[in-house]
C-alpha cells in the first residue's frame, strides 16, 4: 500500500492534491443547486458536498465558498433564501459538469449548457427540468468553517419530487432505476448499481437482504 | 411526477419517511469510522455523511449525534482527537452494516462482525484491515447544528493509504478500481462505475472527456 503522510500532502502539486484529496473521501453525491438572483439571473452548478442532516425536521447540508465560485449560488441563498436540490442522471453529465465552466457575472449557466429551468408550485427559485428527482429548499442557517473559510449551508426540505416508478412501499428511493450518478473526485462521474439492500442490523444475528424470500423480517 | 410538501413530510411515518429523506440527497459515501477509547475498548462504525472540506489544508467533516447511536465514536474522538476513515468495498457491505446493530457497551464491533483492526505508523486509532483506502485522521474542530442537535466534526488529514494501481498520474484515485461502493438511503449499497472524467470545464468550449483521445488538453 502507498502510504503519504500530511507533511508530503501538503508539499504537493496543487491539482495532484486536489485531485487525491478529493478522491479520499468515497464516492460524493451530484447535485445540481439551481437559484435565482434578485434581478432575476438564473444560477445553477454541481455540488458534491449535498447531505443528508435530520429527516425530523428533514434538513439537508452542503458546503460553499462564500468567497470563490461558484459565487452566485451562496448570494442568491442569502438575498432570496430559496434554492434547489436536482440529482444529476446518467444522460445530463455533460451538461452538468459545464455549469463548472466561469461565465461572465451576468451569464446564466441554464442557457449556456442546454438544462432548462422550471418552476413549479409557486417556488421562488428554479429546478433543472431535465432532473428526475429534485428538492425544493428554504435556507435556515449557516455555519461558518473557520478553519477553512467555507460554510455549511443548513436548508429546510420544502417540496420533493420523483417519478413514481423509483419508491418502494417503504419509502426508499431505489436511485438506479433514477439513473443518478455519484462523484468521484472533482470531475469523474459514475453511474452506480444495487448490490444489495439490507434490514437493521441485530446482534448476534446475521444481516438479511430485503431481496432473500428467506430472509423476511418476523 | 410525484409532489410531496413539508406539511406531508411532516405527517408521514416515521420510517417511511427516514428511508425518502435519506434516498433524496443522492448516493452518499460508505465509510467505516474507527475509534479507540482511553482504556483500549474499540468501535467501528458506517457513516454516510462524510465529506470533502478542503484539500489546502487537507480536511473533511461529518455528521454525528453526540446524544445518540452511534454513541462511542463521538465520545473516543473528543476524548483522545483520533480517528481513522475507511472506505467500504464490494466485498464487505455485510460486514460493514452489522456494525450498525446495538451491541453492548464493552462488545468491540470489530470482533462481533469479523472486521479487523489494524495500526499503522504508530496512529493512535485502529484502522480497518480490509479496507483498500483508508484516512488517519486529528480531530480540528466540532460545529453544534442547533437545528437538529447533530454535529458538523472536522478532521485534520494526517495519513492516507490506497493500493497503488488505482491512481491515476495526476494524482486521482480511481474509486471503481478499489472497489468502492456508495450508499443508498439508510441500508443501500450500490456499486458505481466509471461512466467519464472531463477536464476543466470552459466557456464556449464543449466538455472534453479524459478518454477521447482527440480530446487531449492543448
């Protein structure tokens, strides 16, 4: 096994680090946050940083440079407290990564990379009409990282959507049958595939599959 | 589509709701999280929240609840500033999620579920043997999420560990060759495959992908 320690971490070549240290962590959720600006601009760029935080309320999390870019999408939260949470598929990955690209202030990244916006249920701010499963948000608070300069932005679940097809009688979003993708790293994307669904975990007593007929909960 | 509000979220039941608010934020990374105690008693545990802070300086945060299960981990790391994150892979899921059944407080998960631990350059805590990627980290800094009563903890890089053959020469580790898996909702493992890595992304300029070799940066 390679083994590097923080003194050769922080010695290296910026891009190799980001590109290492990026990838460390596992597998990242990819998510488009779409928002609209005062003005009326439109705002939308992957994050790899979106997490679940509580389903009671249900809460969501996801970390931002208040001071780099992408540098619309923490204005707008804090002006206009609304966004939205979009699941990258497997068809849009392109399309998705663009919105990456530095566009000029007034520039929206909808009309430059081919998503379209949509607005639905009244909701301030915009989704990504070509997203399969996307989460209306309203801004509750904001932590800042001081160790860093980022912030976590804490955003209240006020609408989801989904098609019909992808929930089981649980409540579970099986997200193959959505086509969502996962991040690795900064820049690769990767479409994964169920291996297995299991029930709460007991002592003493081996974890059993939701898909082993044998194997039913008493 | 299906439209669900805050109102209904709010009204579902409980672990109907607990498996949709943790499917909609999209595939999570599948870490397991070692800990030791000050008189040697050791826990492991999954966590799907652990992300990436920064690469200068190398850090990354997850989400934990001081007051509930998994309880040893919070309480190992605030008391002696170490823990160690190890990716979970394809082979290991079953063992990894029978960490998650309530054990008594003295039984070591490592033992109960055929985990092994294992320490390297003399780190205090315990990493996970087989795992193929694994992080030593320094406890930084912990953010309260009044929110919800869960904690934003910070870590400090101080050691990583991957089989050489899965990174790339600028520096990317390639998750699908070390078998890594992601996590769907609370009790889901899905195995991700590569679909493309793009470069840089730039304005007016199509997506370019790391694999097309008519494609290469200038």
């Amino acid at each position: 096994m390679i083994h590097i320690d923080d003194i050769e971490i922080e010695k290296m070549e910026k891009i190799f680090r980001l590109n290492l240290i990026n990838s460390i962590t596992g597998y990242k959720s990819a998510n488009l946050i779409a928002t609209k600006s005062k003005n009326k601009g439109l705002n939308v760029a992957v994050f790899s940083s979106v997490t679940h935080l509580g389903s009671n309320p249900a809460l969501l999390g996801f970390i931002t440079r208040p001071d780099t870019i992408p540098r619309n999408t923490y204005k707008n939260i804090r002006d206009n407290k609304y966004f939205t949470v979009n699941q990258i598929h497997q068809d849009m990955i392109a399309e998705a990564h663009q919105t990456a690209a530095k566009y000029e202030e007034e520039v929206s990244e909808f009309h430059k990379t081919g998503l379209e916006e949509e607005y639905l249920d009244d909701f301030f701010a915009p989704y990504v009409k070509q997203c399969t499963v996307k989460i209306g948000c309203e801004f509750v608070n904001e932590y800042k990282i001081e160790e860093n300069g980022t912030a976590l932005i804490i955003g209240a679940i006020k609408h989801v959507y989904f098609d019909e097809g992808i929930q089981t009688p649980d409540g579970w979003l099986r997200l193959e049958d959505a086509g969502t993708v996962a991040i690795n790293g900064l820049d690769g994307y990767a479409l994964p595939t169920l291996l297995d669904r299991f029930h709460y975990a007991k002592p003493g007593q081996e974890i059993k599959s939701f898909f082993d007929k044998n194997n039913t909960e008493d």
